[in-house]
C-alpha cells in the first residue's frame, strides 16, 4: 500500500448525518480544525421537520403541544435518555444555533419557541413537531384556518397522493380541500418521476411559469396550494415567490416519502458551506480503520465507500462518533448481538434476540432493539461494562446512543443536534483546551 496522504485534525467526526452535520457546525463555530467522514445514510429520509420531543410515553401515544414540557416528563421517567444528561437552556442553544446555520446559508427555518406545531406527512397524517423549513410553513398556517385549499400531485410521481393527503385532512376536520393531478412541466404523461430530478428540473426557470400554467385552470377560488417537496434545491424560496406571484395564492411544500428533497437540501448547504468555514469534508468515504496514535490522539484510515481501500490518513486529537445505527451502519446486528462496527465498543442490547422486536410490528410499547446502542457518561463519552469512558477523548452523539426511540418519540432532530453539541463542548473541555 502507498504512503497515505496525512491530514491532521484536532477533531475528526464519523457521520454525516445530523448529527454529524451538527457536530461539524458547533466545531467549526468554535474555531476547531475538524475533518469529517462519512456518506449520505439517513440524511436523504429526512422530511425536514425537525422533530425536539413530541411523544411520551410512546405506550400511550401522548402527544404533546409543549415540547419542553414532554422533555421534563421523559427525563423523569427515563433518567437514561440522552436529553437528560443536558440543560434545557442548552437543547434550546443548540436548536437555534443550527437553525441559524441553516439560515445563514439559504434555507430559512421557522418555529414557535414554546410549542410544537401540527404540520402534514407525506400520507396526509398529521403529526407535531417543533421547528420547519420556511417552504412548509404556510401548511402549518393552513391547517389552522378555513381557506379554500388545493393539493396538487403530478403524473407519474409515485407515492404522493393529493388525494389520499385531502381525504386524510378531510377526516381530521379539516374542510374545503381538493385534490389534482397534473402533467409535470416538459414531460411525458408516461414518464415515472422521482422527486430530485423534478427540484433540479424546477431550478429552470421557464418551468416555475409553466407549472404555473397547469396549475391554474385548477384553482376555482383557491387561495393556498400545496405541492410535493419538490421546488428546487438551491432557489427555492426563489421558485416559491414566482409562484405565489403567477397565481396569487400562498404556496407551501409537503414531504414525500424517502428519499426526501428536504434532505438533500440541507445535505447540499452543509457540504458546500462547512468546506468554506475551514471544516475537511470527506463525502462517501468511509472510515476503514481506526487506531490510537501519538499523544493519545486517533489514527483514522479513510477510504472509498464500494472498495475499502485506504485513500487518507487522518490524524485528530478527539472523535466523535456520529455514525448512526444500522442505516448508517454504525451498529451492525449479527445473528446473536448488535456490535459497534469501528471501535468495538460495548452496545447496550436485548439479551437475546428474541427479545428486539414485539410480535406486532405495530405494537404501541415499540421494540427493545430501538432502545439499542452505545452509553455515554455525563460528558457524552461511550462507556465499557464497567461504567467508564472506554477513552477519555472519544464521544458520541445522535441515533448511536442508547435508551432513545427517536422515530416513536419524535425526538430524532433535537436528539441529534443537542446531543452534538454537548459532545463538541466536552471536545473543548477535555481535549483541545487541556
């Protein structure tokens, strides 16, 4: 094998996912020479709402208005849970400073800060969360009020029904809702449609004026208009202005299913804005291997994705372990446990595999191999059997750790942000200020 090209970080994070994403934003903020490794993984199924706590306990299906009161009741009756190793003061830093990045780079978000807000699903089901992009705001709006809306879904663009999403409102209460289906603009009625193409197709702006035209012989006195995710991916806010102006109506996006243009949004303005602030972003690579090295510090071999060949040699101060579960294959589940795949890391798990899932698929208590991962101390560093930092310069962060149901909860975007946050500020503690 060649000599590999050595870069040398104070801090390297595997992911990224949100959580990575969020590490890499607190780290370069805070003046930290970082590099970070990883591919797409759970990024590209994010709706784009971001989730703080919504459910609890997931048994009851409680859904709560006021998130950071379902956050007071869940550390009470979950001492584990990651969020109570954190501040309340510091989960609301850590949300408005990520939100901030991602206005700082075009993609605006909107919230109400006491309360969690009720905001449509690709199904047409309606769910609470906490913070959402400006282009879904004017949903949130819609759900409240009475105004004439119409759903609109396209030929071709599998997945998304404007007429499920009305009769699912419908049934909730909401009235004076219809649906259409349309040609999408330049293509053929036979052609199957997947969302990215359509939002690059959307950045063209000739067809911002001819989606307009198919839209409007359908409106009949509609004054607000939902679509599929589907407006652009840099100009968004750009292509919704032009056709509020074109038809005179408010405008809003909702989700499709997975994999989501929300996503690739966010991904694509942290890959091209944390390069610029300093941060070495090795996109679909993997890391291939670790080791310790000088001083107590990391040795991280990072590779291409398909061949596991080693490319870069990373050298870092501290980690932190932003890798996921099993999508992003942070966790690995074998035929008799789960395993932690880079450092062999202890996963807390089930006993034994009977016990990871319910009979029911739909069981409301939830499956214990949710609940599986790694466990941290009070300085969101991963711990052995016997309850210590298995090293003092390693920390974790996001869906990785233990005793959390994100999805269940609906918990998963708070749950990565804070959590990251917390492990770049023991990173500034422990590591680089020592």
């Amino acid at each position: 094998m060649a000599d590999l090209q050595t870069i040398k970080s104070e801090l390297a994070i595997i992911g990224t996912g949100f959580a990575g994403i969020a590490a890499a934003v607190f780290a370069s903020r805070n003046g930290i020479t970082t590099s970070q490794i990883g591919v797409s993984g759970g990024i590209l199924y994010a709706s784009g709402y971001f989730d703080l706590m919504g459910v609890h306990p997931v048994k009851e299906q409680k859904v709560w208005n006021n998130p950071w009161d379902a956050i007071d009741a869940l550390i009470k009756d979950v001492p584990l849970h990651p969020y109570a190793r954190l501040s309340k003061a510091d989960i609301r830093e850590s949300m408005d400073q990520f939100v901030g990045f991602l206005n700082e780079t075009g993609l605006p978000y909107k919230k109400e800060d006491d309360r969690n807000v009720s905001v449509i699903t690709p199904i047409g089901t309606v769910k609470p969360t906490y913070c959402v992009p400006a282009s879904m705001w004017n949903g949130v709006a819609a759900l409240l009020d009475e105004r004439p809306m119409l759903i609109v879904d396209f030929w071709g663009l599998k997945g998304f029904s404007a007429m499920q999403i009305t009769e699912m409102l419908t049934q909730n209460g909401r009235a004076n809702l219809r649906a259409v289906r349309i040609p999408f603009p330049s293509v053929d009625l036979s052609t199957d449609l997947f969302p990215e193409r359509m939002a690059w197709s959307m950045e063209v702006e000739e067809n911002i004026v001819k989606l307009a035209d198919e839209i409007r012989p359908h409106l009949n006195g509609a004054q607000v208009i939902g679509l599929p995710a589907i407006l652009g991916i840099h100009r968004t806010e750009t292509i919704m202005s032009g056709l509020k102006d074109l038809l005179g109506c408010d405008i809003f996006e909702i989700p499709t299913i997975p994999p989501s243009i929300t996503g690739l949004r966010i991904k694509e303005k942290a890959e091209t804005t944390l390069p610029q602030r300093g941060v070495h972003l090795f996109s679909q690579k993997r890391v291939v291997s670790v080791k310790s090295g000088k001083n107590g510090g990391f040795v991280l071999d990072v590779g291409d994705r398909a061949t596991g060949e080693p490319e870069h040699r990373i050298e870092a101060d501290g980690v932190i372990l932003a890798s996921g579960r099993f999508l992003g294959m942070g966790l690995h589940a074998g035929r008799k446990n789960i395993q932690e795949t880079l450092f062999d890391l202890t996963v807390f798990q089930p006993g034994d595999r009977s016990d990871w899932h319910q009979k029911d698929f739909f069981d409301s208590r939830g499956h214990e191999i949710n609940q599986a991962g790694i466990e941290i101390d009070e300085t969101f560093r991963p711990v052995g059997i016997d309850g210590k930092p298995v090293f003092d310069n390693l920390f974790a962060a996001g869906s990785i750790l233990a005793h959390q149901d994100w999805i269940r909860q609906k918990c998963g975007a708070g749950l990565a942000v804070s959590t990251a946050y917390a492990a770049v500020r023991s990173f500034m503690k422990q590591v680089k200020n020592r």
